[in-house]
C-alpha cells in the first residue's frame, strides 16, 4: 500500500513561521496563525489516527504541532504583555501621549503629535 503524507503538516508550518515573525506586532497575529495551525493539526491528527498505516509523515507533524505551541505561548505572553502595558500607560490615549514624548526627546516631529 502507498503511504501519502498528512495534507495540511506543510500549511501548518507555514502559518507557524509567519506567526513567529509576527510576534512583534502586539503578538495578536501570533496567536491567530499558530490557533488556525493547531486547527489545522488536529484534523490531520484526526486522519492519522483513523489509519496510521496511511500516512509517513508523523514526525514532520509532530514538528510542526510543537512549532505551533511555542509560537502560541510566545504570542500570548507578548499579547498579555502590550495589554498590561496599555493599561499601565492609561489607555491608547496615554500610549500615544507617551510616544509623542519620546519622539520629541529625540527631536523627531510628528504630524500626530500637537
């Protein structure tokens, strides 16, 4: 019998290095990606288990499953990290309060900043 590979492990690698790369944005992005790849994961799991005869390529999904919980905890520390910093500065209005500070302790002239 021909073995094939899971259909979606590729996918979920994929959207677990482009959720690490977008960490950095407030890590909301993250979370997003790596809870669409688990998503996706667990179907494929699904298949596997049903006929694990059918498929090769386990170790690469087993890869991939811990990618995309690293990236998850990674996006949700950050996540929780740029809530509690938002708060701590006062809201939105408070963060950009204290950007339009720095940018002109730095002499840098913002069309935001009044």
């Amino acid at each position: 019998m021909d073995q094939q590979k899971l259909p979606n492990v590729t996918l979920a690698i994929v959207l677990s290095c482009l959720g690490f790369v977008c960490c950095c944005f407030y890590g909301l992005p993250a979370v997003i990606l790596s809870g669409i790849s688990l998503i996706v994961l667990n179907n494929d799991k699904k298949k596997y288990i049903a006929d694990p005869e059918k498929y090769s390529n386990y170790s690469t999904f087993k890869t991939a499953r811990i990618i995309s919980i690293i990236v998850m905890v990674i996006g949700v520390i950050y996540l929780a990290f740029a809530i509690y910093k938002i708060i701590q500065l006062g809201g939105i209005d408070g963060m950009m309060e204290e950007a339009c500070r720095a940018y002109a302790d730095a002499g840098i002239e913002m069309p935001f900043c009044d």
